[in-house]
C-alpha cells in the first residue's frame, strides 16, 4: 500500500494553507492531529519564508510598514510557496503579487518598488565577470561594429516605471522616510543597477541612455539599439559608458553566430 | 577555483555554524574555531563553476578552515522524486568545496512543487524507509562520498508510527551505507513533545554510523498547558542536552561536533564559547581515546 504520498500530500495542503484542522474535521489521513502541533509547522512555514522576503523587500517593508508586510506576505506565500530550496531566492514573484492584490492597490507604485529590489537582489547575487577587454572591441573593422551583439551583464539591471518607485526606494534605502515627495512631478523611474566596486550602486538614466542600454540588454545589434535611441544620440560616449560600467561580459557579430 | 588548502585532518573538535551575520567577520579577521558548518542552499550556483559573491565567500573560508555542508533542501523522506537540479547543484558545491562531510535530514520539505522550507516529519514505516533508503543510495551515487542523515525534531504523531525511529535509522544506514549526524537537542526536543527517552535513543544507535554531532537550544511554549520544546536555534545550548552530549561521547567517543545557532544570532565570540565548552566535554574522552591506541 502507498499511503506516503497522500499523507504528505494532505499535510502539505493543510500547512500550506495555514490553517488549523478545525475540530470535528478529519485529519489528514494517518496522522494524530493536535490543531496547536500543526501550528508549529505551519507558524514556522510562515515565519521563515517572511523574513526571507523581509531580507528582500527591505524598502518595501519601510513603505507600508511591517503589518501590511507580514499581512500581504502571507497571502503571497500561500499563493505562491517556493519552488526552489535556495529559499533565499524566494520572492521573484511577489511583485506581480503586489499588482494584483487589492489591499495594495492604495500604493500604485508597490510593484515597481518591489522591481526594482528584485533588479538590486539579482545584482547582488550574480555570477562574479569580468567585463569585456576593450581592446577586443578595438579589434572589430569599423564596418562590422553596427553588427557587434553584446553578452549583458547580470550584474547590471535596468529597470523603469511610469512612477516614481525610484524615488521611493531611495527614500526609504535611505531611511528618510519623513521626506516631503511631490508625487505628482516626481517623475518616471529608468534606472540602471549594477555591481559596482563597494557594493550596488543605482544610477539614474536619460529616456536615451535607457532605450539604447535596453536594447543591448536585450539582444539587439548596436547598430539596432543605437537607432532605438533616437537623433542626437551620442553613441560614442554612451557605449564608452556602457563599457566602462562593465555591463558587457562578450559579444558576438551578428550573422556569425552560430 | 580549487581550495588551496588540502583538508586538514579533522579532529573531532566542535565546530561552529557559520551563518551570513559572521561571514565578513571571519574573512577579515580569522577567527579561532575549528570549523564551520555552513547550509549548502546559501553558497550553491545555477550552474556548474559559476562563482557568486556567496560561493566566493565560502570559498575563501574554505582557505582557512575544514568546512562541513549541510543541505537543508534534498527532501529525502519526500515521497516524490528528488530534485535533480538541486542535487546537480550540491554535486558541483562539494567538488569544489572538498568539504569533510556533507549531511542532510530524515525529513521531507514539501509537495506538490511547493517548497516549504521547513523539516516534515515522517512516519517510520517501511514504506518510508524504503523511500529514504532509495533517495539516500542516489545521492550517495551522484555525490561519490558517504552522506550523514540528521535526526528531525518532532512535533506531531502518526496513527500509524511504524518503528522507533533509531531502529529506523539503524536499518537506513545498514541499507544504504550511509552515516549518521546525531542531533542532540533534536532528540531531547522530540523526546520531550513525544513522550520519548532520549538517552535510549541514543544507546540504540548505531555507534559506529555516527559522523557528527549537533548541538543546539530551543524554547519552551505552552499550547493549552501542554508544553511544548520548540526547536529555534535561537539559544544556548540547554543543560539537558549538555548532558546527553556527555553521554553520546561515552557510547561514540569523540566526534566532530557543531555549534548550531539560526535565529537571534549572537556575537560570535558566544559561538566561540559554546564550541569552548563542547571541546571541554569532549576532552577526556579524547585523552581516553588516545589512552587506547597507545595500549
């Protein structure tokens, strides 16, 4: 007889749901249930996984406070436990949580603060690379550069929000949560966030700058992302910027790449 | 990346659980302590020979001290399959690593494809032995090297317990090869929330499985007058299970021993002293030990 996965099954369910066998239902089949034993587990469940989205979050905790955090967690966590055992990894998902959950929707600009954590977490834990040798670059004919597809970078996110999120997360990294934001003018959020020498390091963007790094990011050619950005576009400079802020890892030409 | 130091001979000294709080600590200022412990989830890569800040951290550790993995996410007692990815990802974290021993727990961690980051008990029947026995020979196959399974804490009961559960690790490690790491505050948790002995538990053990010991504190709760040992790592190590480290030396002799503490971390020089005073413990049985292979 295989009664472990059902057992398992039905316990999971019962933990995962954080909620207690009420008196008089059924337990799961095969175990003893004590209500305030299971609690253990299902406190522990809720608990852990919290403070890893904490650890996460921290801005996101500032803004709405821990109740509303610990409350909007927990509904997330029994939507969308973890699949991964690197639990400190957990979390990828709770912006889009944050979009959809209703008690958030009084701070339209939660998701895109959450974003950006994610974007500063995946820095963080990004694989160790170098960036590119320029005198690699120096080598490709002048008639091939419009062609140069480039490896981006992990360690250099960019994010951006028709809000301000990049105001408030800085407000609240910063623990200056008493400042005065005029939301209204505050503008909208392009960011690049990278690994830099003493840590994270976020950096505001023009409309240009991003579209152009956006575009490398994405895989287009830098011929491509360089008409992406628009006239006036000094390419020079920006992709000098680009390399020197160790987004590109390697590159390819495109056509040749197999 | 290779450690450049060759393991150095582990005496069966107590160890500390390293944990993010101390890590920089221990980089930049080398520490006295025999070795760390560290959970093998926090340092793994999403590929083979990726190095991250966490693995580089470890890593460099590495250079200075013997380092002990412990998985916190195999899910051996799972009735579903095993993770291959996670278990590809440990594969790569021992190679480069050369840890001294690698363990896991006799515990199951979810289902359904949910994770839930906690150690599920089973119920020790043969149907679970059977899974454990099978998960357990994988690993072992995988990883090329001997694993230590871990004692759970317990909290609930089965209607259907099946046997004790060192008779349960017994025929684990008489079927697999496997070694064990006997959890001390474990087994006086689970004793106490189950009504158990754990000095028995302890005698019925398979001394010579044994490849290291945990020791650890808990919290008491009540929960409707019942009182409850509720396994934290958030203290020291308890008197009760000080003294069932001092017998556990008696039956298995000296052992690498761990410090474990997770939640409400504190200074590391604390960490340092509860390490003091295993290695204390330990000592005369050590002298003995010696005493009989001088004879």
């Amino acid at each position: 007889m295989s009664a472990l996965p059902d057992l398992q099954a039905a316990l999971a369910a019962q933990i995962r749901l954080g909620i207690a066998t009420p008196e008089g239902v059924v337990p799961p089949a095969g175990l003893l249930v004590v209500p305030q034993r299971l609690l253990i587990h299902q406190r522990h469940v809720r608990t852990s996984l919290t403070a890893v989205l904490r650890s996460r979050f921290p801005a996101v905790v500032k803004l709405v406070g821990d109740g509303f955090f610990a409350f909007a967690a927990a509904q997330f966590i029994a939507a969308s436990p973890p699949a991964d055992p690197r639990v400190a990894r957990y979390g990828d998902a709770l912006p889009d949580f944050l979009a959809r959950f209703g008690p958030a929707h009084a701070y339209p600009w939660l998701p895109d603060v959450a974003r950006i954590e994610n974007a500063a977490f995946a820095v963080a834990d990004a694989p160790l690379q170098d960036p590119i040798d320029p005198a690699r670059l120096a080598a490709i004919p002048t008639e091939q550069a419009a062609d140069l597809v480039f490896l981006w970078n992990p360690a250099a996110q960019l994010v951006s929000s028709n809000l301000p999120a990049a105001v408030l997360w800085r407000v609240a990294r910063e623990g200056r949560l008493d400042t005065q934001i005029d939301m209204a003018n505050a503008g909208p959020t392009r960011l690049l966030i990278r690994r830099a020498a003493d840590g994270v390091e976020a950096r505001d963007l023009s409309p240009v700058e991003f579209a152009f790094r956006a575009a490398l990011a994405g895989g287009s050619s830098l011929g491509v992302a360089a008409e992406s950005a628009g006239d006036g576009f000094d390419l020079a400079a920006n992709l000098a910027t680009v390399l020197a802020e160790g987004c590109v890892t390697d590159f390819t030409l495109e056509g040749t790449r197999s | 990346m290779s450690p450049g130091k060759s393991n150095t001979p582990i005496v069966a000294r107590a160890g500390i659980g390293l944990r993010a709080p101390h890590i920089d600590l221990v980089l930049a200022s080398h520490p006295a302590a025999a070795w760390f412990e560290v959970h093998a989830e926090n340092h793994m890569t999403d590929r083979p020979g990726d190095i991250t800040p966490a693995f580089r951290a470890l890593w460099s550790v590495r250079q200075d001290y013997p380092v002990s993995l412990h998985g916190v996410g195999l899910s051996l007692g799972g009735a579903e399959p095993l993770d291959d990815d996670h278990l590809a990802r440990l594969k790569d974290l021992v190679l480069r690593i050369e840890p001294f021993a690698v363990s896991e727990h006799l515990a199951w961690c979810g289902a359904g494809g949910a994770f839930l980051n906690d150690l599920l008990p089973l119920p020790y029947t043969d149907e679970a032995l059977c899974t454990v026995v099978r998960h357990v020979d994988a690993v072992q196959t995988a990883l090329g090297r001997r694993l230590l399974v871990e004692n759970p804490s317990a909290y609930l009961a089965f209607a259907d317990p099946g046997m004790a559960e060192a008779d349960f690790l017994a025929e684990l490690v008489a079927r697999s090869g496997c070694g064990l790491l006997c959890d001390l505050n474990n087994s006086h948790v689970s004793a106490h929330n189950l009504g158990g002995d754990a000095r028995a538990w302890l005698r019925r053990l398979p001394a010579a499985a044994i490849g290291e010991i945990h020791l650890a504190g808990f919290v008491r709760e009540d929960a409707d007058g019942d009182s409850v040992l509720i396994d934290t790592h958030s203290t020291a190590v308890d008197g009760a299970v000080w003294d069932l480290y001092a017998e556990a030396l008696s039956l298995f002799g000296p052992c690498p021993t761990l410090i474990e503490w997770d939640a409400d971390i504190p200074d590391f020089r604390v960490l340092q002293d509860e390490a003091a005073r295993a290695d204390a413990i330990a000592a005369p049985f050590a002298a003995a030990n010696d005493d009989v292979r001088a004879a």
